[in-house]
C-alpha cells in the first residue's frame, strides 16, 4: 500500500513539474509583451495574467504539500 502512495505521489509531483514549467513559459512570453508594450492599459491587463498564472501555480504547489 505505501508503494501505491508513493507512485502516485511521484506522478503528481511530475505533473506539477511539467505544468510549472509551462506556466513559467507563458510568464516569460508575457514578461516580453509586458516590456514591449507602451499602451498603460494593454500593460496593465498583461501584469494581470502575469499575476494569475503566477498565482495558480502557488495554489498548485499548495495543493500538493497538502496532499503529502
């Protein structure tokens, strides 16, 4: 039963990493347009889903130490 728990832990953590790693991509692209970008406006709705995606992968990262 441990090795159950363990395997199945071990692929949450693998999808975690994965999903974090495309959460950090879309970040970056975002960063870029941020930096590019010269409206206020545009600038501000970019930070926002900068913001969002950094959130969701802290919530991500909660629900798996909660989970351990």
């Amino acid at each position: 039963m441990s090795f159950n728990y363990m395997t199945i832990t071990k692929e949450q953590v693998q999808k975690f990493h994965r999903e974090r790693i495309n959460h950090k991509k879309e970040q970056n692209l975002l960063l870029a347009k941020i930096q590019k970008e010269s409206d206020p406006d545009t600038k501000k709705t970019l930070l926002k889903e900068y913001i969002q995606i950094n959130q969701k992968a802290l919530q991500e990262y909660q629900e798996i130490i909660n989970q351990s």
